[in-house]
C-alpha cells in the first residue's frame, strides 16, 4: 500500500482509496477523489504539511491526512 505521504517531489500517483472513510469534505470538493491524479508540490521545512496538486488545485494537507490516501504511482515515461 502506498500513500500520498511516500511521494517524491515531483512523483503523481493515481488515488485508488481511501484507508479511512473519514476525509474532510473540502479534501472532496477539491477533487480528492478516485480515479483522479495527485502530485507532490512542496514539503514544508519541518515535513508537516505537504502540499500537493490535485485537478490544478493546491492543497496543503497533514502528513497524517496523506497517510490515509491510497494510490497507484504513476512511472515517468522519460524516465525508461
């Protein structure tokens, strides 16, 4: 199982599900749902809140929040 909180920056992954049925609705509204693509922005200097991409949103979530987000990482094709 990998999460949003093992991304690199830069990594996307494709949001498979959620551990916990418990995610803030905003997370929703802004697109934090199954089947779309998320993207690793910025790491604050302390690790603690992320910032990640999500349908052109930038969102700052707790890493602890990004543990429960299951996804599917997405491989860069330039990198083969």
């Amino acid at each position: 199982m990998v999460t949003v909180a093992e991304l690199e920056h830069g990594q996307k992954g494709v949001i498979k599900e959620f551990s916990d049925n418990i995610l803030p609705i905003k997370l929703l509204e802004l697109g934090c749902l199954p089947g779309n693509m998320v993207e690793l922005v910025q790491v604050a200097p302390l690790k603690d809140p992320i910032y990640i991409n999500v349908n052109g949103s930038h969102i700052a979530i707790r890493r602890s929040l990004a543990k429960q987000i299951e996804i599917d990482i997405q491989e860069d094709p330039k990198a083969i």
